[in-house]
C-alpha cells in the first residue's frame, strides 16, 4: 500500500465531507504512515500535520483505563472491588446500587448510570465536587445488568484514581501512563494546548457554512471534573505510539497480560456500531474476518477514533475538526484502511422495507438526563433525531453542539428491533429498540446509550 493512495484517499474524504483538517496515521508492518489534510481553523489557518494537537474527547477512556490497571497489577486496586473501597463518599441516587458497583463495572459501562449531567462548580469544578453530586444522577439499571455507555462511571474511575495515588488525576495519569509510555504531545490543560499547533472545532450552521465550535472541549467547558472520561487532546503521532505501547509487552509500565486482558470481552453488545462486545476501556469488532479493539470519541466540532487489529499488529488513527461529519469521514477512513491494507472489509447492512404499523410502535421520546431522541413516522418513512434538551441549553451560558436533525432509520432483518441510520451526520449507526414483558416499546440504544421512553410516548 502506498503512501500515495492513503493521500489522495484522505484529501477526497476531507472534501467529500467538507473537513477544514483531517489527520490519518496508519501503523502497519511495523512501519507508520502518517497523511494530513487542511487546516487547523477556517479563519486562521495553518496546515494540519501529525503533531496537530486535536480534542480526543472519549478515546481519552483508553487511557483512564489503562491507567486503572496499571493499579491493579500493582496490588492496589481490585477491580472485582465495590467502588466504596476506593471511594467510600459515594451516594447515588440507588443506595444499594451504590453499595455493589465495582470498579470493573466502571470500565465496562455496566454500573447502570446515567450519560452524565453533572456540572460541577459552573464548569470548572474537581472530581471530588463531580462525586459529590452523582446522587442526583439517575440509575437506569441495576449493576452488572446491561452496559450503558456513562460518561459518568469513567468520570468516577478517575476519582478512583485520585483516591488511591493521592494525586490529582491529570497528574497521576502522566505519571502512570503518558510518561512511561513516551507520550509527549498528549495534554489536558489548555495552557498546554495554545502553545502548540492545534485544531479549532467548527459546527455547521443551518445555512451550511462552518463556525467556531465554543467552548474548545466538550459541554461543560473545562470542567475537570470530566477529564478522565474526555479531557485530553493529542495527535496521530502519539496516538499512533499509544498503538504501538498496547500492542507490546507493557514496556515496564505493566505486564503485557494485563494488555491482553484489556482486549477479552467481559460483557456482550447488541446491535451496537460500537461493536459486539467491551473488554476494559475498549470496544471489541469484528471486521471482515479479522478482531479490532477500539474506541471513537465526539466532542464539540471534533471528532477522533482509534481501531487496533492485534492479531496483525495494525492501527488506524483519523482526527477530524467538523462536525457533524467529521464522524462519517473517520468512518470512511478506517474503513479504506481496513480494506486496502488488511483485506477486511466492512459494509452496512440494508434494512427492510418499511412497516407500518412497526414504525407507529416505535414511534415516541426517548431520554436520557441531558439528551433526546424523537422517532417519527409520516407513513412512508421512519426517521430519528437527537438534540440536546432544550432546558439544558437555556440553563448554560455556553454553546452547545448543535442537534442531529431527523435522519431516516430503517429496521434491519430479524425478529428484533434492531435498526439502522441511513441518512444525516449518524449514517450508519446501528442500535435496537427494547420491550418490556408486555410487548411495550421501553427504550432505544444509539451509541451504546439506553434512552428511556418517555410516559407521554404513546
């Protein structure tokens, strides 16, 4: 594969989606590629370059993780623990919830939180102010009974972390992870980040143009509180060397069986574009005969994945500052790489003709603490939208992403309620409706999310 064919791929991927800046680094047979696309900002522009430091929002988990374990195979964190062992200030809304979850359930999104609304201190608040108030986060089901993507739990892992080294996170996870690891182009402070080349986040407007995405990181802006669950922002170079460190033996920082055991599935997905299963702070896919470890991440007009093939000692890393398409162009990229340099090849599968009266049972609200989604039908066609709460946005002074509009759905083939986005900056994601005992349509996944539908929803 050359380097030529991944460039022209890249520059028509970042045009097709119209990217201002798209890196790609790819990591295969030992050798790295690295490709880049654009600017850095529409208004004051500087080319893109594999040291542009990008806004990783959730792939920081990976490291939070990693951190964890590290922990763990030191002796000083038992990830079978309840939290309470590490933290024993916890309250949740569900006291004996609080007594049972355990660390593991933390790092596979199995402690049934919430998504996280939780502002600490007007935005800027510690991850001892963000525990202080999860009691006012709701559970949606019981610990260790379904994963539940929870920005939240990860948030909570970091306190964790703060607890058992004594340390402020960001600085126990330099000391635990960044450092050893050789990662020096991977920050959390923005006073790191402004003296350095890096990329602005920009939202598509109603008319189509590109603005500034404000606050640089995701809602809420700054907040410390959400570090260890979306914080940090690094570059393909240091993405691809954070490859590189969890295809090895540990390098010293852990035992390389502690690496492999992050990549074992500890709890089942369904229909999820996530993937099939979660290991320990990673996504488990099948693709086209091969096994990846991965995990994406969407914060405000910036959005990163990062998929790992171990048996093939492979990665791909896309960083892209748009959106909401700059999660399609990741997709599209991961996917040609996949293809052109493993042979592994990825294809959505087609829903079936639309129903009816399907759709009508479907159709309704569904939430979560800080977000929506609205299943329409106009008997033609079923269709799915996803915004922020519009309660939540008058209550914050800072911009917000802007809403998915409703994009069409399809039901895929089988007796489940699994379906699949066709149309919008989502296409392609995949998730399922779930009934209760009755037969009554309850709730959606989408993202590995379960939004709850709401009691007026028919």
């Amino acid at each position: 594969m050359t380097q030529e064919k991944l460039t022209e791929f890249v520059a028509a991927t970042g045009k097709e989606f119209d990217i201002p800046g798209l890196a790609v680094g790819v990591l295969a047979d030992g050798r790295e590629t690295y490709v880049s696309h654009g600017v850095t900002s529409v208004d004051h522009p500087l080319p893109v370059d594999e040291h542009t430091l990008f806004h990783l929002a959730s792939v920081t988990k990976t490291f939070t993780a990693t951190a964890l374990m590290r922990l763990v195979a030191e002796g000083r964190v038992d990830l079978t623990a309840p939290v309470r062992r590490y933290v024993p200030e916890l309250v949740l809304a569900d006291e004996s919830a609080a007594e049972r979850i355990t660390v593991l359930n933390l790092l596979n999104h199995t402690a049934g939180l919430d998504w996280n609304l939780i502002d600490t201190d007007e935005g800027h608040g510690s991850l001892a102010g963000f525990v202080a108030k999860l009691a006012g986060l709701p559970q949606i089901a019981p610990p260790g009974a379904r994963a539940s993507y929870s920005q939240a739990g990860y948030n909570l892992a970091g306190r964790v972390i703060e607890k058992v080294t004594g340390r402020p996170y960001e600085k126990a996870l330099s000391t635990l992870v960044l450092e050893p690891a050789g990662l020096r182009n991977s920050f959390f402070g923005r006073d790191d980040v402004m003296v350095r080349r890096f990329a602005v986040g920009h939202n598509r407007a109603d008319d189509g143009t590109l603005r500034f995405a404000r606050p640089w990181t995701s809602w809420p802006a700054g907040a410390r509180g959400n570090n260890p669950g979306g914080g940090l922002a690094s570059s393909t170079s240091d993405l691809l060397r954070w490859a590189r460190f969890q295809l090895g033996d540990g390098g010293g920082v852990l035992p390389a069986a502690a690496l492999r055991r992050m990549r074992e599935q500890t709890v089942e997905l369904r229909s999820s574009t996530l993937g099939d299963g979660i290991g320990i702070g990673w996504f488990r896919r099948g693709v086209g005969g091969v096994r990846t470890i991965g995990h994406g991440g969407s914060g405000n007009g910036q959005f990163a994945e990062l998929l790992i093939v171990p048996e093939h000692d492979f990665a791909v890393v896309s960083l892209a500052n748009a959106g909401p398409d700059g999660y399609n162009a990741n997709q599209a990229v991961v996917r040609w790489a996949l293809e052109h340099y493993l042979g592994a090849v990825e294809r959505d599968p087609e829903p079936i003709p639309y129903d009816e009266a399907r759709a009508r049972q479907v159709a309704g609200r569904y939430e979560i603490d800080a977000m929506y989604l609205d299943v329409a039908t106009d008997g033609s066609g079923l269709t799915l939208g996803v915004g922020i709460k519009p309660e939540i946005r008058a209550a914050s002074d800072e911009e917000m992403p802007p809403d998915y509009p409703p994009a069409a759905i399809g039901f895929l083939p089988g007796a489940g309620d699994d379906y699949i986005i066709t149309g919008g900056g989502l296409t392609g994601q995949r998730g399922y409706f779930s009934r209760d005992d009755a037969g009554r349509v309850v709730g959606v996944d989408l993202a590995g999310r379960l939004f709850g539908r709401t009691p007026d929803a028919g």
